[in-house]
C-alpha cells in the first residue's frame, strides 16, 4: 500500500507540473459540451432565398411578404429572370429559390390554377430537402388563406433539386471526408512528428547544423505533403469509383486546392508542436483544435446558418470550412476560380500566416 501511494503521489506531482497537459484535459469536456450544444443543430434557419417575380402584382407582393416575415427565410435577391438564377445558385449566395410565373395574379382572379416552382440546392440533401419542404409548405399555407377569401383560387407547386438531385448522402459526405482525413493526417502527425524529434533528443543535432529554421521544417514537413497528397488522390479515386460521386468541376483545379488545404493543415500542425513540450499535449491540442471543429463547425455534417452566430464567427477562422466549400463547388457544381476565388484567398492568407508563425515559432525554440 506505501508503493502505491507513493505511485500515486509521483503521479499526481507529475500530472500538476505538466500544466498545459492539464488545462487542455480539463479544457476538452467543456468545448465538447458547447460545440455538442449549440453546434448539433438539425432545424434549419436563416435560408437564404431568391424569388423570381417577372410580373409583380398584389399577390405576388403578399406571397413574397410571408417569405420576409419572421421565419427561417432570408430574401437575398428578387429577379425577374430565371436565368439569373444560376449566378445565385453556382456562388452559394441562394440555397432555394421560388419563381412565380407571369400573370399569377390574374390567374388566380380568373380561378385559373397558378403555378410556383420551388428549386433547392441539395449539395447538402438533408438541409436541401428541409428547406424545400419549408419554402412549400409557406407557398401552401398562402394557397389556403387566399383559398378562403377567394374559393376556387389555387396554387399549383411545382419542386426541383438541384446539383444533387438524388439527394445522395455520399455526396454530401465525401468532399467534407476529404477535409476530416487531411486534417488527421497533417496537423496532427506533423504535430506528433516534430514533439518526438524533441522528446528524444534528436533536435540537438539540428541546433549545431547549417540548416536555418524555414530549412529544418520543410524538411520535417514536405514527406507529409506527399502523403497528404496521394491521400487527396486515394480519396477522390474511391468516391468517383466506388460511391459514384460526380466530379463536374476541373479535376486539376480540385486537386490544387488540396494541395493548397494540406499545407495549411501542416502548418498549423507545426505550430501547434513548436508551442507544445511532448506529444500527448501535441496530441490533446491538434484533437481538440482541429479535429472536433472540422466535423461540427465546418459544414461538413450540419449546416452553418443554424448554428449561434458566435459559433458562425469561429468557424470562418476553420480552414476545413472554406475547403469543404471549395470541395462541393467543385465536385457538385462544376464551377472554377470565377467562383471560388474568395475562399480559395482565405486558405492561402491561412496558409501564409501560420507558415510564418510557426517558422517564427520553431525559430524561438530553437534559439
């Protein structure tokens, strides 16, 4: 009973010296509970809505009145064209869009049946299908009100998907997969692989080298980028050939923006092991910092615009966000650059920023 107490003792000592070690431990059950609690979310909120009025008149008016209400819609744009809808639909400003065909208040007048069309984007199905069901079920309680006051009135609904029109789960999961496995793959193995090198000793050898700092973490880093790459092209090879996810987009251009995501991954990997003394705290700081974050902050699985805006605000800093768009964009929509140029500047002011700090970083720790 002395021997382990006094095991326990060491332990406990131990446990309290390596303070960092602590905090992130008891740091990751209160982040799991917040990012569980308010990132969980399967109601859908804040849609962003295009209406396609070619015709206004006083109905049109009063249907799209009860979309701007107090509600899940946001209008973000009202077109008298539908081939403007496309621009909308390509950038991601528009997730379902509602077009009221010319004349729609005569019709009704007349008792002719007027027809709306409802198209959802559906690169996320469960989010697609949900707001589409919304957007009809709005369109239908507008039928009924008006149904009432004028009888003979109705409304015809006509609905569509688009980019995803089977609604396919693997089509929503396997660009957000292609995030999660680079993620574990750099952040957290260079993290791992630069902490060892100090644990064991063997950084000694690099302080009386030649080798200057940038120098010493390329060559600790660029094997990771051959593996995250070739784990870029395994991914992509199995979701074409085994899940049949289209890829409508440039495959060059899908394969530079992984590249692109990898480095931004092993960069914040560095960082993370040139502030961290061992790898368990390396290990604990990359879990919590980016794996957790990259499945329930970046879209991967539920949707952003539900979340609190807080949360909204932190995942914008996740790289996973931004390549998880780029990622869908590609494979799904087919568009390119003239798109996709936004978030493909943010991984790369992402990429160039923790490069620079985590050289700076490692070069303190060095000297």
């Amino acid at each position: 009973m002395t021997a382990l107490a006094g095991l326990l003792r060491k332990e406990v000592r131990h446990i309290l010296r390596d303070r960092r070690t602590l905090i992130v431990i008891l740091l990751m059950p209160v982040v799991q509970v917040l990012l569980f609690g308010y990132a969980v979310r399967t109601d859908v909120k804040n849609v962003r809505l295009a209406v396609v009025d070619p015709l206004p008149d006083d109905q049109t008016l009063a249907l799209r009145h009860r979309f701007a209400g107090p509600g899940v819609f946001t209008i973000v744009a009202v077109l008298h064209r539908a081939g403007d809808l496309d621009p909308l639909f390509q950038a991601g400003r528009a997730q379902v869009a509602v077009l009221i065909e010319p004349g729609f208040g005569e019709r009704l007048a007349r008792g002719l049946p007027a027809q709306v069309a409802v198209i959802a984007d559906t690169t996320e199905p469960n989010t697609g299908s949900a707001v589409q069901g919304d957007a009809a079920a709005v369109i239908q309680a507008f039928a009924q009100d008006l149904g009432a006051r004028a009888p003979g009135a109705r409304i015809a609904i006509r609905t569509r998907l688009r980019f995803n029109p089977t609604a396919e789960s693997s089509n929503l999961f396997v660009p957000g997969l292609m995030a999660f496995v680079l993620t574990i793959i750099a952040t957290l193995m260079t993290a791992i692989s630069l902490t060892r090198e100090k644990e064991t000793g063997t950084m000694e050898a690099l302080l009386v080298s030649p080798l200057r700092p940038w120098q010493i973490v390329a060559g600790k880093v660029v094997p990771y980028v051959a593996i995250g790459f070739v784990m870029v092209l395994v991914v992509i090879a199995e979701a074409r050939l085994l899940f049949d996810v289209p890829i409508r987009g440039s495959l060059v251009l899908l394969l530079g923006e992984g590249l692109l995501f990898i480095v931004v991954s092993l960069a914040l990997g560095m960082l993370i092991s040139a502030r961290t003394s061992s790898q368990r705290v390396a290990m604990l700081a990359a879990l919590v910092g980016t794996m957790l974050p990259t499945m329930l902050l970046s879209g991967f699985i539920f949707p952003i615009e539900s979340m609190p805006a807080i949360l909204q605000w932190v995942s914008a800093a996740m790289p996973a966000r931004w390549f998880v768009l780029v990622a869908r964009g590609i494979m799904l929509k087919g568009v390119g650059v003239a798109y996709l140029w936004r978030p493909t500047l943010i991984l790369l002011a992402m990429a160039a920023g923790l490069l620079t700090l985590s050289t700076h970083s490692f070069s303190e720790r060095l000297d």
